[in-house]
C-alpha cells in the first residue's frame, strides 16, 4: 500500500482556526518527525503508531503565532 500525506507532499493546504482567538494557525509539521527527534532508535514502524498516527494517518501539530496555542490534527494519508 502506497499512502502519502497530502500535507507533508504540499498536495493541500490545511487550514486550522485557532480555538482561543480565531486566527489562523500554521502547520508545524508532522508529528512523527518530532518524535524521531526524541527517539532516533526507534523504527519509523512504531512512531507512526504513537499519537493516534497509523498507517493511513499523519498527525500534524498546528501553532498559532497569535497565543502560541497549539492543536493537533489528524491527516488522513492519499493515495499517490
Ligand atoms: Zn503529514
Ligand atoms: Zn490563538
């Protein structure tokens, strides 16, 4: 199975309101490439499991520049 996230491949374009004060936030990326920051001895297998991310799915955190709220969304992963 051959799943890419639209987002991380610039395919779309997110946007995420912020719940505090309703500007927009800005995709800070998928969370999986944080959690390899933080355990580089585990295999892309397992971290994509953490969080609620699978194999289908991408998990991104979005940050709001206004209130430095942030909010993680889940991607539903394409096919290419
Ligand atoms: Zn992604
Ligand atoms: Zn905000």
């Amino acid at each position: 199975m051959d799943l890419i996230c639209p987002l991380c491949n610039g395919l779309i374009e997110y946007h995420v309101v912020c719940e505090e004060c309703g500007s927009d936030m800005t995709d800070a990326g998928a969370l999986v490439n944080y959690l390899d920051n933080y355990s580089p001895y585990l295999s892309n297998d397992i971290t994509q499991q953490v969080d609620g991310a699978s194999y289908d799915k991408c998990v991104h955190l979005f940050q709001c520049d206004v209130c430095n709220k942030d909010k993680r969304v889940t991607i539903k992963r394409v096919r290419r």
